[in-house]
C-alpha cells in the first residue's frame, strides 16, 4: 500500500466485497474515520507536517466539508 486508505483494496484483499459482513465494514470504516477526523488536533498536524497553524486549520475544514460517506 502507497500510504493512502484504498476501500475498494482493503474489500477485495479481506474478500468481503460480496458478503454479508460489506455493509457494517464499511459503515464502521467510516464511522471510525470520522471519529478520528472529529478528534484531530491542529497542534498535532502542526508539529507532523511543520506547517502553520491557519493552514492546518484550513485544511481539515476542507477536509471535513470534502469527507463523504461511505457507501
């Protein structure tokens, strides 16, 4: 893997793309995800990144606006 979450890659690789079990990984996928969105921390993404403060927090509004669930 490159780094970025691919769904589609993860499906396939653990071969539940047509079961059952999909449609609450998915679900639970995106609503881990946005947990962790909803619990960023500027001063974290600052300090990895070394970036300033107005361009994190502009950032993760983009983020959040751009952040569509999964279906």
């Amino acid at each position: 893997m490159t780094g970025e979450f691919n769904y589609d890659e993860v499906l396939s690789l653990n071969k539940i793309r047509h079961s059952t079990i999909a449609p609450l990984y998915c679900h639970s996928i995106n609503f881990i995800l946005n947990i962790t969105l909803k619990d960023m921390m500027v001063k974290d993404i600052q300090l990895h990144f070394r970036i300033g403060y107005n361009r994190v927090a502009n950032t993760l509004e983009q983020i959040k606006r751009n952040n569509q669930p999964i279906k």
